[in-house]
C-alpha cells in the first residue's frame, strides 16, 4: 500500500544535466520523511520530475541499502513510471499545446529513456518529438504523425543529425529528400547519435540516417540507376582524378545520388560514428578520439566538377577537390585540420578565375 503525488515543474531544474543532481522526489514511510537524496526512486530519465512517494509497507529504519534492493520499493518504482507515462500520453493526445510546452523543456531527458529504458522504450518512443522537414517546420513531430505522413512505397523513417537545426535544414543531404516529397526529420541534438541507432526502428520502420552512405540507394527507380550506372562508367576518369588529388584525405571518394544543386558533400559508412559523435567526446575532453577519415560524394552535374573532368591541370584539379572536401566540411560545421591551406588554395581558384 503506498500513495504517490508527483508534479513536473514548468521549467527544467538548473541541475538537471549535472552528474551530482537534487532527486526531486521524497521518500516517506507512514508519513514520516525518510530521504530526498534518493537516486533510484525514480529512473534518471525521470529526474525533472518532483513529488513523494509514502509507503505503508516499508520500516521505518529502512536504508539506502535496503532501499536498493528492496521488492517493495522497486514495484512502487515500476508502477510509478508507468502512471508517469501514461499521463504523458494523456497529454499528448489531449493537451496538446501543454504538450508541447512540456517537450521544449524534457525531450531531451524523454530521449535518455529509449537509450536507457529497454523496458518502457515502446512507450518512450511515442512521447519523444523532432523538428521536421514537413510544412510547419517550427511544430514538433511524433513517430506516428511521420507514419501517417509517409508516401505508400516508403519502407524508412528518414532523419538527419547535425550540430544544430539550422545547420541540418540547409545541409546538401536534403536535396534529393525534398525534390521527392519525401519528410525527414531533423535531429540536432548531440544525445540523438547515441539514442536513435540504438532505437533501430519504429514499429515496422527502420530508421535510416539522411547523412550515412547508401541511405538513398532506395529511393530510385530502376530507369533512374540504370542511368546513374551509365554515367558514373562515363565519368569514371573524374573520380580518379578527385581520388589522387585527394590521397589519404579521404576515406573514399564516390558519385552522388543525393545530390541536385551542391557540388560535394560528407557522408560517413553504415558502422562508423558520426561527426556530432566526434564533437561529443572532444566536449567530453576525450581528444585522443579519432573517427575515421570522411567519405566525400561528389556531384557529377555540377559545373565544377564539369571543369575538373575537362582539365589536366594538376595544380587545379588538386585545388580544386580540396577546396570541395574543405567546403563539405564546413558545411558539417566541423573544423578544417589545416585551414591556412584550405585558404590558400581558394585565393589560387580565384585568381585563375579572375584572370580568365
């Protein structure tokens, strides 16, 4: 026999992203004030939430070790998250403008629990929300909302992870999603790396990340990769001419199909860690982390890579792809290991331009 009153406050506590944190929940045994200094009341997901749980059934000298291990406290604990997220459904599907009130201030936390919460991650899953490509952009977006969006022939949930979502709406990785129609949606938070591949997918839907290679390698009809396959034998020299000039620079150097108006981009392999997971464990003083060396997709249209095809400048060709890795770098926002050089080779392509 047990009562819980539980409130979440307006605004996050200032503490709710420190490892030393206040618990906002308070033990008491027959109304007797046990302990506020509690950690495994509630799950750390959890921690923004404030109230006390009073127990009937635990002794009174009861302690922290006890409390650990204790049966009783660890129902109270299960059934206490499951009213918790119930009431955040009822919000969600009732309350809507509440809602999303209450997303602006918790997401984050909410998006701890499908990483750490393998037992409530179905639920989780349909109270976290993004941004979105989708027309009305400044909403929040649910799985579901995606779902009920999606063209007929979909078979993924797409997204794209970025520093920010400014970053990751103007990003060259959207531009074949937008010519189709097709919703993506924005992930800018640094937790959303770590979270979302280890959600996998939703209900029937695998998520599949905008930014990694082969993610679009669906998307086309058979026609459009016969032609992509005719090109790309035509175009062959080119790549090796970007391959040579660029070395060890790169991971790979390959032919887009994402592409429409950029003229290069970063892409990272199916199992290697993103950049945003670069910039996490260099936040976290780990500088010895190393990811490995970028992918660059280059866009064979683009006029650009047109003058590369058609030179055999070395001095230009080389110039000229350090400048478009350079570019899809910056465009990642991820600094240049070498950007003195970087400028160098810019200031040499405009003067080329300027004397021609």
């Amino acid at each position: 026999e047990y009562t819980t009153l539980f409130y979440v406050p307006k605004k996050a506590p200032f503490d709710m992203y420190h490892a030393d944190y206040k618990p906002g929940v308070k033990l008491f045994v027959k109304r007797v004030f046990i302990t506020d200094d509690d950690k495994e009341l509630l799950p750390t997901y959890l921690r923004f939430v404030r109230g006390i749980i009073d127990s009937e059934d635990l002794p009174l000298n009861v302690s922290r070790e006890i409390l650990q291990q204790n049966k009783i406290l660890n129902n109270i604990r299960n059934a206490s998250v499951n009213k918790l997220l119930g009431e955040f459904k009822r919000l969600s599907e009732n309350e809507k403008e509440i809602y999303s009130s209450f997303i602006a201030e918790f997401n984050r936390p909410l998006k701890e629990g499908l990483y750490s919460d393998y037992e409530h991650k179905d639920e989780i899953a349909e109270l976290v929300r993004f941004k979105t490509t989708h027309e009305g952009e400044n909403e929040w977006t649910s799985f579901a909302e995606y779902v009920g969006r999606m063209k007929s022939d979909q078979k993924h949930i797409y997204y794209i992870t970025g520093e920010d979502e400014k970053t990751c709406r103007n990003s060259p990785h959207l531009e074949s999603y937008k010519k189709r129609g097709i919703e993506v949606l924005i992930m800018a938070e640094d937790i959303d790396d770590i979270v979302i591949p280890t959600l996998g997918k939703y209900k029937d839907f695998e998520l599949k990340a905008v930014n990694r290679l082969g993610s679009e390698d669906e998307l086309a009809t058979e026609e459009e990769k016969e032609k992509q396959k005719t090109k790309e034998e035509e175009m062959k020299p080119l790549l090796e001419k970007v391959k040579e000039a660029l070395g060890d620079a790169v991971k790979d150097v390959c032919f887009s199909k994402r592409l429409s108006d950029s003229p290069s981009c970063i892409v990272v392999d199916e199992k290697d860690p993103s950049l945003q997971m670069e910039r996490m464990m260099r936040a976290m003083g780990r500088n010895d982390y190393q990811v490995p060396k970028p992918i660059l997709e280059i866009n064979a249209e683009h006029e650009i890579l047109k003058a590369i095809n058609d030179s055999s400048d070395k001095e230009f060709i080389s110039d000229a792809s350090h400048v478009l890795l350079g570019q899809a770098l910056l465009a990642e926002k991820k600094e240049l290991d070498e950007p003195m050089d970087f400028v160098k080779r810019l200031n040499r392509l405009l003067m080329m331009n300027l004397k021609a």
